[in-house]
C-alpha cells in the first residue's frame, strides 16, 4: 500500500464522519491553518495547515 500526501478537505472531511471533531477557524491569530476542535472538550485534536 502506497500513502501519499492527503489533500486537507479531505482530513477535515474524515474527521467530522469518524469522529465528530469540528472544524474551527482562527484566520485573525492562525492565516491558513485550522484547527480541528473536539466538541466535547473544547481542545484542539490537530492544527492542518491549507
């Protein structure tokens, strides 16, 4: 099996269905990063950089 680079939709996309992580934006502190956000807690599970 070859792994390649994964496009970030993608990610995002994986996340929310497999795991119910929101996405949250931060353009003001963080342009062009987001970051993945567990509902729950509140913390931030990862940071994906577009």
């Amino acid at each position: 099996m070859t792994w390649g680079p994964m496009d970030p939709s993608d990610l995002v996309q994986y996340a929310e269905k497999a795991h119910h992580i929101q996405e949250h934006h931060r353009r003001d502190a963080f342009p062009g990063c987001i970051a993945l956000v567990n509902p729950d807690s509140e913390k931030w599970a990862a940071v994906v950089i577009r």
